[in-house]
C-alpha cells in the first residue's frame, strides 16, 4: 500500500519541515519492511478566493485531481473520530493486508476540508478538540503514520 499526504500550504524552511521530513524518512526506512510502497507528500497552494465557500471548492478541486484511481481516503477534520495510536495503527495494517492500493489523507486549509470532500472520506480522524496549526497538524500525522508503522513491526518505539 502506497501512502499519499495531500495538503493546502506549503510549509516554509525551518524546524516544522525537518520534522515532517524526519518522520516521513523514518517511515520510508520501516514502512517498505512492513509492505507499503513509500509515502509522499503533495502540497497545494491555497486558494485566493475571496469567499470561503468558493476557497474551499477551489481547494477541493486540487485536492481531488491528486487521488491515485484506488484509494482509502482519509479526512483529517476536527470534528472527526480520535483513535489512539494503536487503533490508527490497527486500521492501516487491516487496509493493508485487504489489498488497497493507496491511503490518501487530507488537511484542508484555514477553512478546512469542503462538505464534498468531508462526505466522501471513508474515515475522518481528529488529533483531539483543540484547533491546531496546520503546520503541527502535518507534523502530528507524519508522526503517527511513522509511530503505526513501528506498532505494526512490535518495534519499541512505541510505549504505551
């Protein structure tokens, strides 16, 4: 399984992209041990729209022109679910091991993700109810995917 992060803005030089760097390498390492085929991440600029319904449109569109054919689409929204590392841990091994081609996750931008593209999610996730930066948001789900990966291989990265 091929991993894809989409996201609306670019994250500048300086310590939020050397740690996004930093987990999605570390994934890279331990990931192709565990049968995913790698994990990119697709910056979007965002839109310059007046409107947020029209931002949001725009920025659903881009993102939309980016999921591969098959693919699991997840939507981090802040009114999604809150799984525990574990869990998220658990739901990437079993989609996995059913075969899909590819998991694509979502962060919208400072209006978040289009009611469309919210719809169509087959899972949404939330880091919890505070609001974060979108840059933190990044690095959080980088930082999970990474800390799955090393549940998935009983490595002791992970302490529960």
């Amino acid at each position: 399984m091929h991993l894809v992060v989409i996201c609306i803005g670019r994250l500048k030089q300086g310590p939020e992209r050397e740690l996004a760097e930093r987990y999605r390498e570390r994934f890279d390492d331990i990931g192709r041990k565990l049968g995913f085929r790698g994990l990119d991440v697709h910056e979007i600029a965002e839109s310059r729209a007046r409107d947020a319904h029209t931002r949001m449109a725009e920025e659903a569109a881009s993102i939309a022109a980016l999921f591969p054919e098959k693919h699991v689409f997840v939507a981090l929204d802040e009114r999604g679910k809150s799984l525990d590392s574990a869990s998220f841990a658990q739901q990437l091994g079993r989609w996995r091991d059913e075969g899909i081609a590819n998991t694509v996750f979502t962060i919208g931008g400072a209006d978040g993700l289009s009611p469309e593209l919210q719809r169509n999610a087959n899972l949404r996730i939330a880091f919890g109810s505070a609001t974060w930066p979108h840059q933190m948001v990044r690095v959080m789900l980088l930082e999970q995917i990474y800390r799955a990966a090393t549940i998935l291989a009983g490595h002791p990265y992970h302490r529960a």
